[in-house]
C-alpha cells in the first residue's frame, strides 16, 4: 500500500516514483495506491502511474489506485485511465 498525501505534481512526483520503484521491486502480488488524501495531481502523476501500470504488468503484480475523489478523480478520468490504473472507490 502506498499512501499518497497532499499535491503531487512535477516538483514532487519523483518521491512517488521512488515509492513505486520500491513497490516493484518487492515480490508481492499486488501494489495498491490510496489516494484518499490527495489533493492535487497534475500529467506528472499521470506519468509516474503510467510508468506503474507497465513495471506491474512485467512483473505480474496487480495495481489499483483506491480513494479518487473530487478533482483528482476528474484528472484520472479527463486523462482517460481510470480503467489502465484500475481506480476503485474503496
């Protein structure tokens, strides 16, 4: 699980990227992102969760993003990956 909070946006994104190169690096069968607490992305957390999704697939891990809401959830949804990021409500 790794917990996003606050704004994420290009001063910033290469902390969340560190996270997911750790994530990745684990063997576990799954990577989950909540979130819930976030409250600003910008295309750089577009970018770093693209760059997610595919070292997942690689490694045959699922990924998901829970907790999108407000305008966070808008941005995933105007950038059309909710489906790609397997955003769930809880």
């Amino acid at each position: 699980m790794i917990r996003v909070r606050g704004e994420v946006d290009i001063a910033n994104a290469e902390l969340l990227a560190a996270s997911v190169d750790e994530a990745c690096a684990a063997d576990r069968p799954a990577v989950v992102f909540d979130v819930a607490e976030m409250t600003y992305c910008d295309s750089s957390t577009i970018r770093v969760l693209s760059n997610a999704v595919k070292r997942c697939v690689a490694a045959n891990i699922r990924m998901s993003v829970i907790g999108a809401h407000g305008a966070v959830r808008r941005v995933l949804e105007i950038a059309g990956v909710t489906e790609i990021f397997n955003v769930e409500d809880n």
